[in-house]
C-alpha cells in the first residue's frame, strides 16, 4: 500500500471508521532523534515528553511547534509515565533503574535491584491507580553500548513486576518473557497486557502481546496471547476508552479491538517504538517512530 500522510489509513474491519478522523493526516512534528521512545503527556504543561535514547535526552514538544531539551544526559533512559502525583517515572538503561523526578527536580531511585542483584534494563512503566509501579525488565540496554552499557544480565529471567514506593517492595509478577517490553491496564484495571519483542533477536520467537488477569492488584493469572502482528513485533502501546490496543509495528500503529482483531493500521513511513494519547482532550495520538516524532487526532480518547 502506498504512503499517503493525508490519509494515513489501512482499514482492515468496518469498525476502524469510528475510532479515526478521515480528514485528520499524520503529521510529523520533530526529526532528529536516532531512537525515538517513551512519550508521555504533561496536560498541567501542555507539552510531550519523549526519550531520544542512543542521544541521551530527553526532549520536550510544545503545541506551538518548539522543541527544547528536557534532560541530557539521560542516562539512557527509555520508558516514561506520570505517577498519581503528576511526577515523571523513567526506566533507565544506563542506571538499570527505575527513578522519579521530584517537582524540584531531583531523582529519586525507586528500583534498582532485585534479590540483591542489579536489574537487567527497565523498560517501560505503568502506574496503577493504588500508586504501584509495574515495569518490564528486558537485556535490551546491556546487550551493546549504544542504548546503555554493555554489561552481563544479574537476574536469571527477564521480568515483569511490581513496586509498591510505600514500602519499596519489589516483587516479580511474569518471568517468562523472552523479553518483556511495552505494558498498559485495560481501562478497568482488571487486566495487564504486555508485549513481548523477543523476535528481535530470534525470528523463531513470537510477536505477540500477551494479557493477564490481574488478581486483586498485586499478581497476574491466567496469561494467553491477546494479539499477534503481522509486520514488524509490538514495543510500546496504550488502550482507549473503549479498549482498544494501539500499539507500535514496522510500518506503523496497529490497533485491536479488546477481543483481539486487527480493526486497522495508522501507517507511518518509519519503524514505530511506542505512542501515547494526549492533548486538551486526549484525542491526539502521539507517535515516537525511529528518528520523528508524528501525531494524528483520532475519534477516540486514551484510557487514563
């Protein structure tokens, strides 16, 4: 199919019409980077926040077009949420941590080590409604010294878990992911859907994402495949309102209806790492794509 940014659009179910804004094309609003990852909305700033990785930054987007350096160096770091609190949570790849940026500035280390080993590269990061923390651990920063620092992993698996910032307790909820990446709660919390991006180092591995139930809001039951794709595998996603996975592909944002169809693509013309809703009205899909940083309004709104 050919490119077309005014109509960005591989419709693969009926369905699809309602959740996009025909006359809305993709646009792009920032290149430069060399890995775009980890956007995240400041509605309190009107600005995006997102991670330029291999260039150890953190940038800043603003709706009237500028972009300035938020953070350099960044310790490479990665996946970035917004707690309760309304403070910055980033996995870092060059600490092997997760941190917190207090409203003065200052960082906070809320996990670094698991069994008195160091962690392999947090990834991405959810916060949950109780204040928890879930991220994902992959090798991904420690595999060369371009995203991290090369390095030997410390933990047997690759996880998923679980941080209380109470108590700062840690504890493991999935251990058997190749490698663990992108994760978001359905809008209802009940659930915990989580890529898997083992493929990128192992074409024999799946592309999928898989989803959990999760039992009272401490650990996860019942893991099955929720999703495959068809071109490229799944990194960062995030749910609307209504359900749907929106997540990152090869050739651009595959959404899936909440049972787990292929409803349709936004094609991008570069290999997507993540997204994230945001804007006045959470209608506008940001899209962090290889070296760009792209955008276009949707006809639904991101689940908080």
């Amino acid at each position: 199919m050919q490119f077309d940014p005014s109509f960005p659009y591989d419709i693969r179910d009926e369905r699809f019409r309602q959740y996009i804004v025909g006359n809305a094309g993709l646009e792009e609003l920032y290149s430069g980077c060399r890995w775009a990852e980890g956007p995240v909305w400041f509605a309190d700033m009107d600005c995006l926040l997102w991670s330029d990785i291999p260039n150890q930054r953190i940038l800043r987007w603003v709706p009237d077009g500028h972009v300035s350096v938020f953070r350099q160096p960044s310790n490479f770091t990665n996946g970035n949420t917004r707690d309760r609190q309304g403070r910055l949570v980033s996995c870092e790849h060059g600490g092997r941590r997760v941190t917190r940026t207090e409203i003065d500035g200052s960082i906070t280390v809320l996990a670094d080590s698991y069994n008195g080993k160091r962690l392999n590269s947090p990834n991405d990061v959810v916060v949950r409604s109780d204040d928890t923390i879930w991220f994902t651990d992959p090798t991904y920063g420690i595999l060369s010294d371009y995203e991290g620092y090369k390095a030997e992993p410390e933990q047997q698996t690759r996880n998923v878990y679980r941080l209380d910032p109470a108590t700062g307790e840690i504890s493991i909820v999935v251990d058997d992911f190749g490698q663990p990446n992108g994760l978001a709660f359905s809008p209802d919390e009940t659930k915990l859907y989580v890529a898997d991006s083992s493929s990128s180092h192992d074409i024999t591995r799946p592309r999928h994402i898989r989803v959990f139930d999760v039992v009272d809001g401490k650990t996860l039951a019942n893991g099955r495949e929720f999703c495959a794709l068809d071109n490229g595998l799944p990194d960062g996603f995030r749910l609307d309102t209504i359900g749907n996975v929106w997540t990152s592909a090869a050739d651009g944002v595959h959404c899936f209806s909440p049972e787990g169809k292929l409803l349709g693509k936004v094609l991008v013309p570069q290999t997507v790492a993540n997204v994230t809703f945001g804007g006045p009205r959470k209608n506008r899909l940001f899209i962090t794509a290889t070296k760009s940083l792209y955008s276009v309004y949707v006809a639904v709104t991101g689940a908080v």
